[in-house]
C-alpha cells in the first residue's frame, strides 16, 4: 500500500459530530448508527460546509476511560484527501475477495487506485480513531476506483455508498531514542507524547 493523506480538517467541520445531528453532549451512538451518507446526502443549507466525519465506533467505550477528551474525537485529524495505490503480490488475492462479497467487480483488474468517493473522512487520533480499539491509531474506507461503476446502485461512479475494504493502523509511542524521525507537531502534543512517524501529521 502506498497512500497520501492530506488536507486536514478538525471535527467541528464534521456534520456528523455537528450540534445539529449529535446534539449537546453528543449521542455517540446517534453518530455511529444514524449518520450514513444519505443522511450526510440530505443535511440542511446551513451544514452544506460540513464534511462527512467522524466514524464514532468506539466512542462510547472511549468515553468511559479515565481523562478522556470532550468530546472523545476533539483531538482526532481528519483527511479530506487521499490518493493512493495497493499493488504488489497480494493483489490478485484481495481483488477475488473484495470479489466473494461483491460479484459485479473483475476480479481480474491488477490494479487498485484508491478511491474515497462519498466514504466518511479518514482519521487519526487516540481513543477509537483506527475503529478498531482504543489505541492510538488511524481509521481509513476505500475503494478502487477501477470498481466503482460495478458497486454504484445506478452505474454511475458518484453514487457509491459502499467500501471495499478499510485500513486500521496502530501507532505505538516510542522512546526517542529509538525513533529515527520523530514529528513535533503540535497534534503528536495533543495526542499524549511523541510518536515515530514515517510521514508528517
């Protein structure tokens, strides 16, 4: 997998944490259950500036650890852009099972262009952000854009609401010493302490 993350965003630009759709305090599980994209789709004049974020699956349970932000995902970064690929020896076996639950796909496409077309923002952060556990980590939803025809409803590529796969990545805070690169940036402060990273946050 090779894949670019850029153009970040907070969760006051997210609709789905929004006042108008999670209330105050925000109803974690309202955010998890009830905010699909054809809610997103529909969201009134005053939200249209409002991105399709966060994914809540673990907010409850974060919610109940000791010192957890408020709102849980207040320090989460979320990923307007992603641009990408997935390519090497292990592609023919994900392309037949991306193909075993969505029969309309050729699994014998070689290639996978990484496509987030109408899925929810990815994100990063501590406390449920990989959608996984509570670990400090990042959640991602793709599909390839070679697919996208054969999962829309209509055959048009704009109207998928479906993801083929998602990625959820553990980052593990480490002693400096260790770390080849470490990032400064004020989001690895917020997020507890320094973190080795490969790419800038």
């Amino acid at each position: 997998v090779h894949a670019t993350f850029n153009v970040t965003a907070t969760y006051e630009q997210c609709y789905c944490a929004s006042e108008d759709f999670a209330g105050s305090p925000p109803k974690y599980g309202r955010i998890n259950n009830k905010c699909t994209y054809s809610k997103y789709s529909k969201r009134p004049e005053e939200d249209q500036d409002l991105l399709f974020c966060p994914s809540c699956e673990y907010c409850k349970k974060a919610a109940k650890e000791d010192d957890a932000p408020d709102p849980v995902y207040k320090y989460w970064v979320f990923f307007q852009g992603v641009t990408g690929q997935l390519w090497g020896p292990g592609l023919p076996v994900f392309r037949e099972k991306i193909h075993d639950s969505f029969s309309k796909i050729d699994p014998s496409i070689n290639s996978c262009t990484i496509d987030t077309t109408n899925l929810r923002l990815s994100q990063f952060g501590c406390g449920g952000a990989n959608s996984k556990n509570l670990y400090c980590g990042l959640g991602t939803w793709f599909n390839c854009r070679e697919d996208l025809a054969a999962l829309s409803p209509t055959g048009n590529p704009e109207d998928v609401t479906v993801h083929v796969a998602d990625i959820n990545l553990r980052v593990v805070p480490c002693p400096i010493d260790l770390c080849k690169k470490v990032t400064t940036a004020p989001e690895c402060d917020e997020l507890g302490g320094q973190f080795c990273c490969d790419v800038e946050i």
